[in-house]
C-alpha cells in the first residue's frame, strides 16, 4: 500500500509540508500534515480562510480530508480533522502530524511530565500531552494515541486516530484437536504454540465519517504545570486486578482463597484469603464443569459471596470443552443475574469458541461475537499476556514497556466490534513462595512510582482433588490439613497482607477487571481546557461517573482550589501535589493553583493568540 503525507499548502512539498502562518504560533509550527494510508498519490489538501479560522480540504476518490484551525476560548486553536470515506477502505493508520522547534517535554506512561530525549507513544489510558517553549499540545476526542519523537532540535507530534497498533488484536493460526504433550503426560510446549494471525486492521464503511480534536496553547515562556488527570481514585497511584482462571476450580480451594481457611470457623493468626484483606478478585467460573461450575449450588454460593464482596463474577467459556453458537447462546441466561460482563477464553488452541479462536466471528459453528454484545458483555480477554509465559512471576505494569516508542494498549476496541473491548494481563502463576517474592515491597512500590496496573492471569482456585500434573500440584496456593480441610499457603497470605497495607494507606487501589477497565474508558472522555487566567477547566464529556478523579500538579510547593465540586482530599509529595473529587458524567469543573497569596497558572498564555494576523 501507499502511504501519502498530503501537504497542507498548495505547493508546499508533500515530504516536508510547511505550516500555516497560526496567530499566535508564529516560528513555533514549522510543518502540518495528514496521514492516511492507503491513499492515492500526489493528492495536496488546498487552504483557505474560514473567517477567523483556517481551512483544508482534499482527498481522492476514496474519502475526503478536512481540516480545520480555530480559535476558541482562552486563546487556544482548535485543531479538528474528519476523514469521510465514499467507499469501503481497509485502513492502516489515520493520523495528524505536527513538526515544532524544540526542545520538547511529554506526559509519560508513568504520568511524569519530562524531557523527551526519546521517541515516547501514549495509548488509551495516558492523556495526550506534549510542550515546547512555544507550543503545548493536548488531545481531544477521537484521538487513540500519540508519538512524540525529537528530530535534531525539533520535535515531531504524531495524533493517532487510528491505526493497527491501537487495537493489536490477533487469533491462532487454527484450532487444534488437543493440546500436544498431553497424551504423553510431558510438558506442553506452550511458547511453541504462540503463532497468531493479526486482524488489527480496520475497515471504514462507505457513508463512516471520522473525526478528532487537539488543542494548541501558544505559550511565552515560563514555568509549566499542566494539569494531569490521574487513573485511580482517591489519590491511589496504582492499582492491582486479580484475573483467576476456572481451570481446575474447586469450591473448597476457592473458600480457602477468600477466607484463608475453608472451614466454616475463626481462627486467631491463621489465613485471612482476599476478602479477610479486603483484597477484590474478577473469577472466572465454567457454567458447567465437573467440578467448580455454576450449575453447583455450592459453586454459586461462593460466587454470590464474591458479589456481595465487591469482587466480579466473569465467564470462562460455558465448560472446558468446545462449546458452539448454540451451545453459548442457550448458556448466556443462566449468566445474567451474575452481572457477568467479562469473558476470559479458556484454552484458545483447542476450545474453538474462544475469541483468539474463531469466537471472535458473528457467524459459524463457534461465532459469538454478536451473542456476547447483545447479552451485555462489555470486556474480552483473547489469550493476551504481556510478557508471555515468563519463566519466573512478576508484578508487570500493563501500561509500561521496555520500549517506549512501541505501542502498549491496555485496552482496546475489538476493531470489527467496537461494542466490545479487549483488555491485556500478565501471567502470574507459580508456587505460592515465589509469588510471594514477587509480591514484596519493592514491586509494589516501583508499580506505584509507575502510576501503573498489574492484571495479574492467576490459578489460584484448584486443589490436589482437581489438579494432576505436576507442575501444577508445584503451583497450588492452598495446602491441606489434618482431616482434609484447605488452608490458604502462609507465604501468600502474608503476600496479600503486604498488598492490603498499600490498600489501607492509599497508595494502591484493589480493583475488579470491570472497574479498572471501565474507569480507563471513562478517563477518555475526560477533557482539561487551559484557560487565559491560569486556571483549567475539567469537563467529563462521557456518560460514566468519575468517582474520586484524582488531578496532579507536576509541583510540590502549590494550593489548589476546586470550584464547581467539592474536594475529596489532597496530598502533597516531592514534586505534585494531587487533590481529588468526584466528577459525575456531564459536569465540570475549574481548578486554581497558588503559591501563597499568588496565583501559578497551569499553563503561561501567550497573550492575546487570536490578534491580527
């Protein structure tokens, strides 16, 4: 396919296109240009005034480009785009491209406004955000990504509409049989069996219109202190979410792991388990299983128990089998009064109806996409472990990277279903001594330094009566006592002890997958406004409440003010200062920072950006 950079000017270069002459941005926007591929060649967008603002427009017979530079309030300028497509495109990447002078700072993955010294890309779950001296940059709605990469002493800014990388979705190559090893009671080469067919590729319709907003804020120099919405609630700098599979659950051993003990009794220093510690869980359960389905009354007892506790009851397919369309759409029912809105897949290489499989299709023997939106299921995990099947457990921050210029969704749009959302997790599964080590307090601390999330893909729901190989029976948390009760293993307990003094002190978050992942849908409807007296407007334009929003302050030394909501509370540590409120779907809010009887704007205005030109 063709990739084009459709210059901006008439004339202009399509490989270096030169900016437009911006009030108030003058010598800061060296070059602007749209990215669509595919694209016919040699298509240059012409400009023209639009009143105050400024106008192109373009394309080929396949779409229409515009794109649109406005001043709105506060003296900022709107940047909009909309690609409107005449014919069914298969779309690669959709994407604005900016070149500034530098040097440039960018909000990291770790929420840390800092130099860029490195080519750096935020995904879903990081606010867009990117300043020179001369230019700050923030995005708006439709914007799935950003790439910020220094170019000698400028910087290039990459806004994202979309692209294959946003929405890595990717299946196994076909459905097997059975798993190989098995019938030899060997090892099953698990890494081996790790090929997958990416279909992250989306197709835009004939009639599909798409659209995005950034903001650009002229600036004059000075300190900058952007206002940075945080992830979790109430001032909490990470958060973890436990995943446990259905494999080999028994109803005893799930009891052990709530209450430390399975029997029905106190006991002084014993085993508190996840709910003693006040610790949530997503479960997964078969509906139909030997042992640990939904169909046992003793099973739904303890799922009912997990409710009520505030942890999520989630599905594992419908029974460890293969399970077609039909067999699905009659089980759905039975999932209903759980509140059951994730599916996590059971054994993709050879359980057909897994979305890494062929679920992901609305069609077929094993196609139910459409059965699951339609039943209310809002979250897919597709076999996606970042990191894979790491030889030692890890706390593994799903938003982080070794290499920061490459894509890391956390979450995602199934791009053929937007209806339902794909999250990613990292395997934690090992004997309960090493998941304690990995539990310990420098993981938990350097997850927070991370403002991160551990989704944790866990077996922590079998005994020796469901379990026989042996490698697994090395992995069992639980331990059985005299007379055959189960008891949470001590190193775990103490592990989860650890977990819930971060909880108590507010550093950490304990979170459901639904809740993680619907409070990180909810962030990208979150927009902060800079307004020209140093202030910043903050609007949640999305239809979910924001409990708890927690705003930093890349400053240490300032008061903040809120008016429009009131403040939850406030902390301050070297370098930020947080405060947090609740924000219900719809209000808004304006938030002041001082130092003393002075006032410290977020951002430092240019003046008046809108004058003559």
């Amino acid at each position: 396919m063709l990739a084009l950079v459709l210059a901006l000017l008439s004339g202009a270069s399509p490989a270096a296109p030169a900016a437009p002459d911006l009030p108030g941005g003058r010598g800061a926007l060296l070059a602007l240009s749209v990215e669509v591929l595919p694209l016919e060649p040699g298509r240059a967008l012409a400009w023209s005034s639009d009143g105050e603002a400024l106008r192109a427009t373009g394309g080929d017979h396949r779409h229409t480009v515009s794109l649109r530079i406005a001043p709105v309030e506060g003296g900022a300028l709107s940047l909009e785009v909309a690609i409107a497509y005449e014919v069914d495109v298969a779309v690669e990447r959709e994407a604005v491209r900016l070149l500034f002078r530098g040097p440039a700072r960018a909000l990291g993955r770790d929420l840390s406004f800092q130099r860029l010294s490195r080519a750096l890309r935020v995904d879903r779950g990081t606010p867009i955000l990117v300043a020179t001296p001369a230019m700050a940059v923030a995005g708006g709605p439709g914007l799935a990504a950003a790439r910020y990469a220094p170019r000698g002493e400028d910087v290039e800014v990459e806004l994202v509409l979309d692209d294959a990388e946003s929405h890595p979705f990717a299946v196994y190559e076909r459905c097997l049989p059975a798993l190989p090893g098995l019938s030899q009671h060997g090892p099953v080469p698990f890494a081996e069996l790790e090929r997958k067919r990416p279909l992250g590729q989306r197709t835009r319709r004939q009639g599909e219109t798409v659209t995005a907003r950034a903001l650009l804020y002229p600036l004059a120099g000075g300190e900058l202190l952007p206002l940075i919405p945080e992830r979790w609630a109430d001032g909490a700098r990470a958060a973890v979410v436990f995943t446990d599979h259905a494999d080999r659950t028994d109803p005893v051993a799930l009891r052990a792991l709530l209450h430390g003990d399975s029997r029905l009794l106190c006991r002084e220093g014993g085993p508190e388990g996840l709910l003693g510690h006040g610790i949530r869980i997503t479960k997964s359960f078969f509906l139909r299983a030997r042992r640990g389905g939904l169909e046992e009354p003793e099973t739904l007892e303890l799922a009912q128990e997990l409710l009520a506790a505030g942890s999520e009851v989630a599905s594992h397919s419908i029974s460890g089998e293969p399970d077609d369309r039909e067999a699905v759409r009659a089980a759905l029912p039975a999932l209903a009064p759980l509140g059951v809105v994730t599916w996590i897949d059971h054994e993709p290489y050879t359980n057909c109806e897994a979305f890494s499989s062929e679920g992901w299709r609305d069609e077929g023997r094993y196609g139910i996409r459409d059965l699951l939106a339609g039943a209310g299921f809002r979250w897919i995990w597709e076999a996606g472990d970042v990191g894979g099947f790491a030889p030692e457990p890890r706390i593994v921050n799903v938003l982080g990277g070794e290499e920061p210029d490459r894509a890391r969704p956390p979450i995602y749009p199934m791009p053929m279903d937007p209806r339902l959302w794909v999250f990613q997790s990292s395997m934690f599964y090992a004997p309960p001594e090493k998941l304690a080590a990995a539990m310990e307090e420098g993981p938990l601390v350097r997850l927070e330094a991370e403002r991160g999330i551990f989704v944790a893909h866990t077996y922590l729901s079998a005994s020796a009566r469901t379990t026989s190989r042996s490698e697994h029976l090395a992995r069992l948390v639980v331990r059985e006592l005299p007379g055959g009760a189960l008891e949470l293993h001590p190193a775990f307990d103490a592990a989860l002890a650890r977990m819930a003094a971060h909880v108590r002190a507010g550093a950490l978050a304990t979170l459901t997958w639904a809740e993680a992942g619907d409070r990180l849908r909810a962030l990208g409807d979150l927009e902060v406004r800079y307004l020209p007296d140093g202030s910043a407007a903050v609007e949640n334009r999305g239809a979910a409440d924001l409990p708890g929003l927690t705003l930093a302050v890349p400053a240490g030394d300032l008061d903040m003010a809120v008016d429009g909501a009131r403040l939850q509370g406030m902390s301050t540590e070297p370098g930020r200062t947080r405060v947090w409120l609740d924000l219900p779907a719809g209000a808004r809010v304006v938030v002041r920072a001082s130092r003393g009887d002075a006032a410290a704007p977020f951002l430092p205005p240019a003046g008046d950006a809108l004058g003559a030109r």
